[in-house]
C-alpha cells in the first residue's frame, strides 16, 4: 500500500513539475518579446494536446484505480447478510451501487474524452448550441423515474425494517453502559420482560428491574453473550445507561443507536445459526459479534458481546438453565411487595426459600409458632 502511495506521489509532482513548465512556455508565449519569431499559436497548440492527452490518460488511470480498489477491498466489505431483512437491503444497495456506477462510468467517460476530443484546435469553431427541449425531458426524466424507482423500494424495505415486530417475537434487552453490553430475557414463565426503573440501578441490579412487577421474577441477565433463536424473529429492546451507544450487528445489519432515556428497537430474523456459519466460513472459532458503534469513552473499543443463534430447541433448553435475577441475588426479595411476596418465593434456591419462611412465621407468630411448625 505504502508503494502504491508512493508511486502515486511521485507520479503527481512529475505532473505538477510539467504542467507548471508548460504554463512558463505558455507565458513565455503570450509575453510581448522583442523579436517577432516567436510563434503564439505553436505554443497554444503544444498546450492543447497535451492537457488533451493528459485528461484522456487520467480518465484511463482512474478507472483502472476504481476497478483495482473495488477488487482489492472486496473482502473488507460488510460479511454475508445472516438475517431476512439483511439480504433484502444487501439487494437493493447493490442495485443502487450498480446503477450509480453505471451512470459514473458514462458521466466521465463523455467528459474526459470530449475534453480530449474538442480541444483547441486552430481553424475549428464551437458549435453554438443554446437550448434544446428534447435534450433537456430525456435527462431530466430518465434519471428522475431511475432515482424514484430507487427510493420507493429501499422506502419499502425501511418500513419493514422498522415496522412493529410480529407478536411472537423473541424479545430481548440489550443495554450499553460503559463499557459493556448487558442483555436481559423476559424469562422462560411469562415472556414478558419485567418494568425498570433507573433510579432502582444499584451495582448488582445494574438494568434497575423492577422487583414491584411480577413479570421481572423470572427475568434473568447475561453480561457475557446474547442467544437467539434461527428463524424467528427477535425484537431487541435497546437502551443505554449511561452515554449514547450504538447496537451494531453486522452479519445481521441490524444497527440502532442506543440512547439513555430513550428506548429505541431493532428486530430481525437470522437465518443461518453461528455453526451453520462456521461451516460455511470453515472457521471452528467463528462467532457472530455484536459492537459498539457510537464513540462511548476511552473503552470503546472493548464495547464486544458474544451473539450465539441456535436452532430454537437448543435455545429454549439454554434459556430454561438460566437462573432468574431473583434467583442469583435472593437478598432482593425484600423488594417484593408482600402481596407477591408468595410468588416471588418460587423462584429463590430452596434453602433461601425455606429460612425464609421460617422468618416470617416467626416474625408474625414469634418463636412459639416456629416451634408449632416444628412439632
Ligand atoms: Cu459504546
């Protein structure tokens, strides 16, 4: 690459050192001189043909540049689309790109030949040509129906990209803080995520879960990776705890910035599981990744989470060995109101549970009650 440059470099101030010579000519040319032998028209003429010849060859080098690049980074574009939407809007980028390119070659090729082709020649007049009705509907109209046709298909797959998520959608949280995800499920009991409250984050119950709401009982966390079902669409509920955070998943080009105190959401179908996508890649290390791509502070860099898809047995078989918040920090049940206090209890380890009940009877019948239980 640094050769390349190099060469390039070189390459401009030759260019540079002779077109600066030839305007010295041209001055020379135009500058009033004592003898009359010098000719004005000979030096305009060298001019020409070589600012002419130089527009042809930089129009020859640059598409050979164009191409070359194209080739030589291909494989540092986005990877393979891995979700429905992804291949949809893989498609029509494509389409854009192609006929964008299209128009570019045709664009330059016309202005760099014809500034080559019509150059100054002595005895050739300009065509005076002002105006032409025809002209002006052909070019106005073709790119205007291209142009449209564009924007009404991307428009379509935009609104399906951002419509509301199918009823039984896999919904999942995800949470930037710095510097981390945080991912958290509604659950294997209800599917339903339970509320949150900032003002409830403490150092363990970092998403702030609202212990108030039954349905965060059974909800559990992960800070370490995100698993999600092939073939079925996955709501992520996005937010941020701290700064601005953006949710990037390139194999599934999902990408939402994640906002503190305003929840945004992205949802998608994967379709092809992380082992499909080792086979096909013939890597055994592969992992899909989910990045941070909004400059969150000095660790950004490090903002990387796991995502593993599986088939949904699988899926379901992890998510039902997942331990529920509650049950990994029992001491929060003291922020269940009494009313469900009962409920809550199911979803402690068994030895939490059974103390408990055993302080709360004595808390309500005293010792007496506790020895009543025991006879
Ligand atoms: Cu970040």
């Amino acid at each position: 690459m640094a050769i390349i440059i190099g060469i390039l470099a070189i390459v401009f101030i030759v260019m540079t050192v002779m077109v600066l010579g030839k305007t010295q000519s041209l001055l020379k040319g135009i500058r009033p001189t004592d003898s009359e032998t010098s000719s004005e028209g000979e030096y305009v003429d060298d001019a020409n043909n070589f600012n002419g010849y130089a527009m042809f060859v930089f129009w020859v080098i640059s598409v050979v540049g164009v191409v070359w690049s194209f080739l030589y980074y291909r494989e540092d574009f986005l990877p393979e689309a891995a979700s429905v939407h992804g291949k949809e809007t893989d498609y029509w980028f494509w389409v854009s790109m192609a006929v964008i390119m299209v128009g570019f070659f045709v664009v330059n090729s016309l202005l760099f030949f014809f500034a080559y082709k019509y150059r100054f020649k002595k005895g050739r007049v300009a065509t005076f040509y002002p105006h032409n009705n025809k002209l002006e509907v052909i070019w106005t109209v073709i790119p205007a129906i291209i142009m449209a046709g564009l924007v009404f298909s991307g428009l379509k797959v935009w609104t399906d990209v951002m419509a509301d998520a199918p009823a039984d959608a896999e919904v999942v949280e995800i949470m930037g803080k710095q510097f981390g995800w945080q991912v958290r499920y509604p659950g294997v009991d209800d599917n339903k995520l339970g509320k949150y409250n900032f003002k409830l984050t403490d150092a363990t119950n970092e998403f702030g879960i609202d212990l108030a709401d039954e349905n965060s009982f059974d909800d559990f966390t992960s800070n370490t990776e995100m698993h999600i079902p092939v073939g079925k669409p996955v709501l992520l509920k996005i937010r941020a705890r701290d700064v601005l955070h953006s949710v990037f998943i390139p194999h599934m080009r999902v990408k939402m910035d994640a906002v503190p105190g305003m929840p945004t959401k992205f949802w998608f179908t994967p379709t092809q599981t992380t082992d499909q996508a080792r086979a096909e890649l013939g890597n055994p290390e592969f992992d899909f990744e989910i990045a941070c791509t909004e400059v969150c502070g000095r660790s950004h860099f490090a903002m990387k989470l796991r995502l593993i898809v599986e088939d949904e047995a699988t899926y379901n078989k992890w998510k039902r060995e997942q331990k529920p918040f509650l049950a990994m920090n029992p001491d929060y049940i003291e922020k269940v109101p009494a009313n469900l206090k009962a409920k809550a209890m199911k979803y402690l380890p068994v030895e939490e549970s059974t103390n408990l009940v055993v302080a709360e009877d004595e808390a309500t019948a005293g010792g007496a009650g506790t020895q009543a239980a025991l006879k």
